[in-house]
C-alpha cells in the first residue's frame, strides 16, 4: 500500500509509481491473454507499447478544494433552514437569540447532524 497527499502539500509520486505498475500489469495480462487466444498472434507491439500515466493532479485538489466548500455551503444552509428560517417565521420564539453558545445555538446541537445530511454533496454537482 502506498500513500499521498493533496492536500496541503502536493506529493503523489508513490501513488503515480503504484499506478504505473499496475498498468504494466494489466498490459503483461493482456499480453498473456492474446497468446492463450491465439498462439500465433504476434503481441510485440503491445508488449513494448510504453505506458504513460500523466494524471493532473492539481484537478484532483481543486475537486478536493471544492468538495470542501459544497460541504461547508450544505452545513451553513442547513443551519440556517433550521434556526434562521425559524426566527423569521416567529420572530418571538423564545431562547433562540438568548441560547447562543459560541456561534451555534443550543437547541440544534441534537438534530443538527440530521438537517445536515437532508442533502447529498454528490447531488449538488
């Protein structure tokens, strides 16, 4: 097993190296494959075919980078649905402007993790 990061530092060359070893894999596999077909197939071409694995892994962070933001929209909109929206509503409910601890009201601690996950991040994009 191999490991990299994207984040906060770009280093993927383990990773890079492990996936190109296991595209000479599969093309010795397929190599071996034909000839099992057809013994008298000529696979030189195929066995000396180089393999290129040029991932652009800048695409990956920035899909890392936005993953993040679509996540903390989704937690900011749920919290408003749930404790702004409210206030609207009924502007004299009671406790929710006097509950507040460190930014977040009381009330919502329990069923805050429930609005959260009311929308998918994958159904965003």
């Amino acid at each position: 097993m191999v490991y990299g990061t994207l984040l906060p530092d770009l280093n993927m060359d383990a990773v890079k190296a492990m996936f190109q070893r296991g595209l000479e894999k599969i093309q010795d596999s397929l190599v071996t494959f034909f000839k099992q077909l057809n013994p008298s197939i000529d696979c030189t071409e195929l066995e000396k075919a180089p393999i290129t694995f040029s991932p652009i892994w800048k695409d990956y962070f920035i899909a890392c980078k936005n993953g993040a933001d679509v996540t903390a929209w989704t937690r900011y909109m749920a919290w408003y649905e749930m404790v702004i929206s409210d206030r609207k509503k009924n502007p004299n409910a009671s406790g929710v402007l006097g509950s507040q601890s460190h930014g977040r009201p009381k009330h919502i601690s329990s069923s805050y993790s429930e609005a959260e996950t009311r929308t998918p991040v994958a159904a965003l994009y």
